[in-house]
C-alpha cells in the first residue's frame, strides 16, 4: 500500500482509529500488529507512532470513546419524563446506539482481557455510569410505586443484556425492521420491569 | 517445559482440548500459535499434529462439542410438564449450564468470526436446534394461553442473551448466590414471556 506522504494528523487520526477498530473487530487485538495497523492506512510503521504510543492506547482510547460518547449521547436524549417514558427511551435508545456501532460494541466486551489493570478500571467506572443511568430508571419507578422490581441493579444488567444482543441477531435485511425490533424489546423490558 | 513422553491418547487428547480452549480464551484464536498449544501441554508441535490436523480443527472441535454437549444436556433436563414448569426449568437450567463454562461460552460467541464457512454453518445449525427448543416451548405456552408473545422466535433470542449475560457479572464470592439469580432471572424471564 502506498505511502500517504503529507497527509494531516487531524485526517490520518480519524484514519488509524477506523483501521484499528475495524482490524480488532475482525482479527482480534492479540493478532494486530502495530505494523499491519500502519500499513492498512498507507504509513510506515515509524510514523504511526507519532499518533499513539502504542497498541495499547490504541485499544484503550477507542473503548473509552466508545464508552464516553454512549454516556453522553444518552444524557443528552434523558430529558425527564415518567419512569415509564424513560425507560421506553432508554431501550430504544440503546438499541439504535448499538446497532450501528458493532465492530465498537464487539471490542468493549471481548477485549476486556487485553486491557491493563489501570485501563480495565476506567473503563469499567464508565460501564458502571452507564447501568447507573437504568438503575437510577428503575429505582425511582420502584419508589413511585410504577414498577415491581426487586433488585434494579441485576434487573438492570439483565435488560442491558438483553438489548445488546439483537446485534448478535438482526439484520436490516430481515423479515423485521428496527422499529418492528425496538416494540418487541420495549415490550419486554416494560414487562422485566414490572410496569404497570 | 518439559516433553511428556509416553501420553497416552485418551490422556492428551483431552489435554490439548484443555489448553486450547484456556489459550484460545485468553488470548483469542488468532493469537495462538499451534507450537504454543503443543508447549502449553509439553509436545513438540510434530506430536501435536498426531492429534489433530491444525488449528481451524482445534477451535471447530472445541465449539462443536460445546454446542452439542449444550443441546444434548437440555434434553436430557426437559422431561414435559407445563410451558411453564419447562420455561422455569429452562432458564435456571441455562444460567447453571453457562456459568460453570464460561471460556467455552466465551469462545462460542466471539470466535464464530474464525471458523470456515463451512463449520460456522454447523455450529449456527446446533445454536438454532438450541434456540429452536425455548421457542418450541414458547409457542406451546401460546397455544395453551399461558404465555402472552407476539413473536416467540425474537422472545427466545432475548431471553437467551438475558440469561447468558449472567457470566459477565457473575461473581461467585459476590453478594448473591447463584440459586439467587436463578430466582431473579427466572421472574424476568416468566414476565417476558408474559406468563400468567
């Protein structure tokens, strides 16, 4: 592959990241080099590494991202409203999400292991804001007395569960749209959370 | 490390399994080297290839026998009654089955990407006999009116995914047991399906 000689880091970074993602997703991170990392976006291998340290913050940085941005774009869509209402926002919210984000969502769980125990952490405390935004949901709909639920954090976790894995499954060419997909889950979490 | 020399067959065998799958969970599929898994078990790599003839045979032998170990182990449980009582016995069933094989669990899910076309078409076609029996007893709870869905297929995908994701938080030394979570996860999953 050629060269890409005079290209701009704030073109090149956008490029080493979407090479990075999309060869973890495929290959794994054990069997990326930094090497075929710098090759898949025409540079040598010596100037990819005045974008990153290393293979490692490669890793890291697209799961925090990833992690990040879903906590963000979530408080941005969180916009009050009945337990109820806000829990039918957040599954559909975290379908849509997901859905067209799958190399990124196949990485934060699978590549866990390949983390340091520093970075691990990070990114875990942003996963635990995250299922902190349902369970606080669900907690106060228990409180107002609109949902039966006897432990929201597992309830929380189980519904998370749940809703990540329709990337395991659909397919836009499917005999159902996501509309069709979101309604059948939003159904189903309603009824995982007791509402009335 | 150093060579067992004399092995028997019916002890290597399942030897290499073991190391394969531990490595292969560990480190992932493409990062494992066929000599890594002959050192991890004390072969020369020649004597590994005795047993097996590569790494693509390794991992499908590996997820092949998980799957039908899986399917055969259910129907084994599953001894008719009510749609209920075999929802009930299917749920606290998948929860004890996975959690006792979490890096079989985890390498049947993430290393469908490095099959042959061929074997990820095998192993899909165990995952479905799998999926197919919850939907069979969904479907059934339908005819009889105990169960209120809309679409048993994409009931039983969620339910599954529900009742996997137990092995991503499950801590054995946590706050619940695992008789607990079954009960939890049991409630959630009789709500899904709209049990009366």
């Amino acid at each position: 592959m050629a060269r890409t000689s005079g290209s701009h880091s704030e073109i090149t970074g956008p490029r080493i990241l979407d090479a990075a993602l999309r060869l973890f997703a495929q290959q794994g991170y054990a069997a990326v080099s930094m090497r075929k990392i710098a090759s898949e976006v025409g540079l040598q291998v010596g100037a990819l590494y005045n974008y990153t340290p290393d293979k490692q913050s490669l890793l890291f940085g697209l799961m925090r991202e990833h992690m990040e941005n879903l906590v963000a774009a979530w408080r941005e869509e969180a916009q009050g409203g009945t337990p109820n209402a806000r829990l039918e926002k957040f599954a559909r919210f975290h379908i849509r999400y997901h859905n067209v984000r799958r190399d990124a969502v196949f990485i934060a769980y699978m590549e866990l292991r390949n983390l340091t125990p520093e970075n691990f952490e990070i990114i875990e405390e942003l996963r635990r804001q995250y299922e902190g935004e349902l369970i606080a949901i669900l907690a106060e709909g228990v409180r107002q007395g609109d949902f039966q639920v006897a432990d929201p954090k597992i309830t929380a976790m189980a519904i998370i569960a749940m809703l990540t894995g329709v990337n395991t499954w659909f397919r836009e060419t499917g005999r159902l749209s996501l509309k069709d997909v979101e309604d059948i889950y939003w159904d189903m979490t309603r009824r995982a959370a007791g509402a009335s």
